[in-house]
C-alpha cells in the first residue's frame, strides 16, 4: 500500500515549511525512518524521516519551495504500485483538505530530532506561525507542454473572464499567487491541467517565454544621462523565519501598550571581577554578556512580577526564570533559552550562550530550545549601540536591552574619574508592568551588576 509523505510540524509555532534538499531521488529504495530531506521551518532546518518502506516513487515538492503543513509532498509505493490517483489528487486538493492533519496510518514524515516539552506550557500567542502559502500544485505527469497565448496588459489575475467557467480564470491557488507576484497575467497563459486548468508548470513557462509579464523584477530602467548598466534592484524571497519575525513583529508593537525605562550602571566592579576570573584560568572566562545574564535572571527570580506572560484573561507569574537571549543569525534573530538561568552558575550560563549561540547560527536549534522562554535580553553593545528599545516577544511582558560598555567621565566621591557605564533599557507590556514594578527590577539589578560578588556563590 502506499504511503504518502506530508510536510510535518517540525516546529511548535511551523505552519508553512521549506524544502530546502532533498535527500532521496525518485526511485531510491526508503526504508522506515530513512532521513528523505532537509526543511526549513521558522526557526531552523530540521530533517523529514520517513515511515514507510519501498521506493520513492513520487516527489511533488520542489527544492526551495515552501507547502503548508499536512500537504502531501512525496509517495513511498512498490515498484509496480498505480499512484496516478494519488498524484492527481495533489494538485487540485482544497487548500483546507490539504492543511487538515492526516490520518495516523498517512502521517509518514516527522523530526528526528527530540521533541522534548518545555515546562513552560506553549500558549496560543506562542503556537501561532506565519501564514501558510496555497497548496503545491502538481501538473499530470504526461501532458501537453503549455502553449503561450498571444501578450496582453496585465491585469489582475482574478478578474472575470468569458472562459465559460462561470467568468473565472480557472487556475490553482498556487498559480493564482505566483502569476501575482511575477505579474503575469494569467488570461495570456493557456492551462495544461484537467480542463484546461492552469497550474504552476504553465506560471512557469509564461514567465521563461515572457508571455503576459511586462517587465521581469529587478529590471533596469532607463535614466536619461545614466551610465549605470544592470539591474535597479532585486528581489529576495522571504525565509521561514523572517516570515515569523515580520508577523511577531506586527503581533507586539500595535497591540502592545508598551512603555521604556533607561538606566545607566557602573561596569568598573564587573570589569575588574572579569579581569580577575580570567587570571583564574581559561574555565573561569566570561563574557560581560554572559555576568549580564546572571545578573538579569537573579534579579527576575527576586521580581516574579516581571518574569510573566499575558494570556489575553489572566495573567501568567513564573517561579523559574527560562531566559530568552537574541541571536543574530543571517536570515533574521532568533532567541534560544537558558532554562533555570537563576539556578547556573556564571560558568554554566557562559557555556550553555555559547552553544546555544553557536547552534544558532548554524539553524540547528531543536524546538525545545527556542520556546518556553519568561523574559528575553537583547544584547547589541558588541556593535557599539549605546543604546536601543527592544520589541516584547509575546506572551513575554518585559525585555531588556543592552548598549556598549564605555568610558565615561563621572563625578565619584566629588571628584571626576573616568569609569566603564553602560545603559540598558526596558520595555514593559503596561498591561502587567507598571511603572514603580519596572523601577523596582531595574534597581534590584543596579545592585547586583555594581556589586558583582553577589552572582558568584
């Protein structure tokens, strides 16, 4: 019997995913389990196993092309096995038939990675991800190779037409999207699917032959006197995970009622502790970074107002403090956690960035260790930002961000010195976090980032 192979939620908040590579072709042997490719989701690549055995008969979704999840996207059959009606069925599927979760018996590709629970429960705000694309659609496997019709202006391309389809264009979702984005119109293309239908194969080919696009993205425009040869412009396709940080975006900063509260500390203890730490040993090293978030999680555990999620009809107070630090990584920012921060010592919390950053930048961060997270620093002093506003993470109520560390001439004792400063600014979720409730938690980690020695025990 066949089985078939779906996108998975590889990821708690993954709705559309990526197929970035596949590692099985048509017609390799596929055993249960078998590694058949690479995805990325809003957060990271995972890999998609397999739960079936026989032959790859069938793959359905092209590298480098994204799917909702629970579409079908590839078929494990017999050698001898009939799967026209599977392959088909792929293509002009409802959009909702397509996204609903399969049948036990049909859920054939997940994550080899450990889906371990995070001890903070996934919330609505956290569970939700990007929107998802129409279905992928496939074109019969035999068939006529389209026939460009005649150019003309594009138009939109759901206008009505005298096709004697009730005066629509018949074309699938995915057509419809991608001859939108390229602006073609689809009444100058001729469809190769059932009834004439037009599909991604026929987008495709009126876009290579330039049938019905009036100037291909990115195109040069002619300025009178410039000199300049080659395109204008040019036009990136979004990731998984700028997707998601476009939509969280959006989520936090307009329904929000956010407010900031800036304070200055003094490094020179922090820096000489370092100095002296480092005398110690290579396994005694920190970062100021890494004495930062020591001293953030220490103060979260004394201020449990703070270390909180809003629930839209409650409101959420956490007796373990699971820190979300921002990375940087090229396709967008990403926040892994360090669980029970408050309960590390400083040399573990510096390991644990350190890898938690690494895995970061190279997208191979498992679920458990990006979700679950009850307050976030963003730390942008490496880059010489005196300082900044960090955007809350929802359901987070607070998050805290960190300029660079300077040398400043300050008054001590009535005369002028020169000491290392450094300002930090937090934005509260009002909802939860007054004003005096944010003041409280900024002084309790004034005195413990100004007198160190209380992190260390």
């Amino acid at each position: 019997m066949a089985t078939k192979v779906v996108m998975e939620a590889l990821s708690p908040t993954m709705e559309e995913g990526r197929l970035v590579k596949w590692l099985k072709n048509e017609g390799d042997q596929v055993k249960n389990g078998e590694t058949l490719a690479e995805v990325e989701t809003d957060k990271a690549i995972m890999e998609l196993v397999a739960r079936g055995d026989g032959v790859l008969r069938k793959r359905l979704l092209p590298e480098n092309e994204a799917a909702p999840v629970g579409q079908l996207i590839a078929v494990i059959a017999a050698p001898d096995e009939n799967i026209d009606a599977l392959v088909a069925g792929a293509g002009g599927a409802p959009a909702a038939a397509q996204s609903a979760a399969p049948a036990p018996s049909e859920v054939v590709a997940k994550t080899n990675e450990s889906a371990g629970a995070s001890s903070v429960p996934r919330t609505t705000a956290q569970a939700q991800g990007e929107a998802s694309m129409p279905p992928q659609e496939q074109a019969p496997a035999a068939g006529p190779a389209p026939t460009p019709a005649p150019s003309r202006q594009p138009s939109d391309v759901s206008r009505q037409s005298a096709d004697g389809n009730g005066g629509r264009t018949r074309s699938s979702p995915l057509a419809r999207r991608m001859a939108s984005d390229r602006g073609l119109d689809l009444q100058a293309v001729q469809g190769s699917g059932p009834g004439g239908r037009i599909i991604k194969r026929d987008v495709e080919a009126a876009v290579a032959a330039g049938t019905g696009v009036p100037q291909a993205a990115g195109a040069a425009i002619p300025v009178p006197g410039s000199q300049f040869a080659g395109p204008d412009s040019r036009d990136v396709p979004l990731t998984q995970i700028r997707k998601t940080i476009a939509r969280r975006l959006a989520e936090s900063i307009g329904p929000i009622p956010t407010f900031y509260l800036t304070a200055e500390f003094d490094m020179e203890r922090v820096a000489e502790m370092r100095t002296a730490m480092a005398a110690m040993g290579d396994e005694f090293k920190v970062s100021f970074n890494d004495i930062v978030l020591k001293a953030v999680a220490t103060a979260l555990a004394q201020h449990p107002e703070v270390n909180a999620h809003w629930l839209g009809d409650k409101i959420r107070y956490f007796n373990r403090v699971h820190l979300g630090m921002a990375v940087a990584i090229e396709e967008g920012l990403i926040t892994p956690v360090i669980f029970d921060a408050d309960r590390k010592r400083m040399s573990e919390i510096s390991r644990e960035a350190k890898e938690l950053a690494r895995r970061a930048r190279d997208r191979k961060l498992k679920p458990e260790e990006y979700t679950g997270s009850t307050f976030s620093v963003s730390n942008l002093g490496m880059f010489g930002i005196d300082q900044f506003t960090a955007i809350i993470n929802p359901p987070e109520v607070g998050i805290l961000a960190i300029g660079a560390l300077e040398e400043k001439p300050v008054v001590v004792d009535g005369a002028v010195s020169s000491r290392k400063r450094m300002r930090v600014t937090m934005s509260c979720d009002h909802r939860v976090v007054d004003g005096a409730t944010g003041a409280k938690f900024l002084q309790t980690l004034r005195r413990l980032i100004e007198n160190p020695l209380m992190l260390v025990y």
